[in-house]
C-alpha cells in the first residue's frame, strides 16, 4: 500500500514517465524499500483504473510508447488522506513512517503535524499495552507486551528525532533535482 501513495505523492510533485518515476522513488526511497520496474508499472495501472492517476501524455520512444502519469483530483484527496492518518505502531513501521513525512514536505504539507498525530497514536498504544501488562497474570502476555513497548518506544524516538531535524530534510528533498520533471 506505502508504494502506490509514494507513487501518487511522486507524480503529484509532477507528472512523470514510469522511468522517472521509478527514478525519483529509488533516489527518495529506495534504500528502504525497492522497487522494480514491473512494481511501478503495475502499481501506475492500478493507480489508473482506481481513478487515482490518469495518463496526461504518451511520447514514442526507443521501445514502447512513453506514458506520461498524472495524479487526479481524487489521487489528491486520497493522498491528503492517508498522509494526515496516523498508523497504528506495528513492527517494521519505520518505511512508512519515513515515506508520509519525505512525501508531506515534498508537497508542502505538515510533516509536522503528522509526526505530532503519530506520536499521539502511539502514545495511546502504549498506554492500553501498559494497562493490560499490568491486569496480566501470564508471563508469556506480559513480555509479549514487553516486545510492543520497546518498538513503540523506539518508534516515538525517531519521531522526536525526525522532527528536530524536519527543516534540514525539507530543504533536502525539494532541493534535489529531479530527472524528467513537467
């Protein structure tokens, strides 16, 4: 699911041809989470069919015909959506988490008021899983409890840390250039 609104959120900083698309995500996200051509491919149909995205151009090119990807109206409001939602803490978030505040500040929304309702959802989590560690009489309920705390803890350092540093990685990621952009 993180890649078709990495995706969205790529083409909504501007159109692209699924090669620059893949391009643009290897740069932004590919040390986390690779992607292979095929992935985008697919992912820009579903995108398509999902009235998310829609095609706005077709070049020729060295092979097949070159189309350029565009997001819709609805892409948008989809998007806005899904960066604004907290996620639930859960092991291997991190990708996640990441992708929501590099796509909030590469279109100018606040990773920071994310970050503030992540830190709130965890926060949350951590006081049910902290209350129900306590009602708990088996050890087994109790370390399992143990083991989503610690993620969770680790989880809300990274946020604090992310946001500390939130200015540098907005100049960051609008300032580098990107291949192919209009």
């Amino acid at each position: 699911m993180t890649v078709s609104y990495a995706m969205l959120g790529l083409i909504e900083e501007a159109a692209r041809h699924g090669y620059d698309l893949k391009q643009s995500y290897d740069r932004r996200f590919g040390d986390a989470k690779p992607i292979r051509f095929g992935q985008v491919y697919r992912t820009l149909a579903q995108l398509v069919r999902d009235g998310r995205a829609e095609v706005v151009g077709v070049e020729p090119g060295a092979g097949p015909e070159r189309k350029r990807y565009a997001i819709t109206p609805e892409g948008v409001a989809d998007l806005d959506r899904w960066l604004a939602e907290p996620e639930d803490p859960q092991p291997q978030l991190q990708t996640v988490l990441f992708t929501k505040v590099v796509l909030a500040l590469v279109s100018g929304r606040s990773a920071e008021r994310f970050l503030d309702a992540q830190r709130a959802r965890h926060m949350a989590a951590m006081r049910a899983l902290t209350a129900s560690r306590r009602e708990s009489r088996v050890v087994r309920d109790s370390l399992l409890a143990d083991y989503r705390l610690f993620h969770i803890e680790a989880d809300l350092r990274w946020i604090d840390h992310a946001a500390g540093r939130l200015a540098d990685l907005a100049r960051e990621v609008r300032d580098r250039p990107e291949a192919g952009r209009g």
